[in-house]
C-alpha cells in the first residue's frame, strides 16, 4: 500500500507585517531538492491565508515545514528530494 502526501496548515494567527517583495507577485516555487532525484513536488494553497506554516509528509517519508506570511510572495510550490 501506498502512503499519500499530506499537506496540513499550521495556523499562526497573525497577519502579515511587512510589504511583500515586489520581485515575486505570483509567489515562488521554491526547489530543495539539491539537484537529487527522485523528488516530490506539491502545489500550495497560495497565496497563504496569513502568517503559518505548511507540514509536508511525502510517500517516502521526508517531512519539511515551509513558512509563509500570507502574501503574494508566498511559496506557491515546494519540490523536495524522496528519502529513497
């Protein structure tokens, strides 16, 4: 049986304090994967509803936390590399 990826919000119960950076108004897909294969890549609910976190658990196991601010910046993706 297959595991499936998990993506749960962290909600930190604040809005945004600082102006987003005007470099990124569709948000940033953000790679840490390091250039290692195989990779998992999931799309984010962008931009976030306010200051969190998103936990993501992929099938492999790798689990990473992204911050967000609730701005256009925000990660609107995020590609990890498999613990495999």
């Amino acid at each position: 049986m297959t595991k499936l990826k998990t993506i749960e919000w962290l909600d930190r119960h604040r809005e945004p304090q600082c102006p987003p950076d005007p470099r990124f108004p569709d948000g940033v897909d953000l790679d840490l994967s390091k250039g290692r294969m195989p990779v998992c890549t999931v799309a984010l609910e962008h931009p976030a509803k306010r200051c969190g976190a998103w936990l993501i658990t992929c099938p492999c196991g790798n689990r990473i936390m992204v911050t967000t601010a609730g701005r256009p910046d925000d990660p609107r993706s995020v590609k990890i590399a498999c613990l495999k």
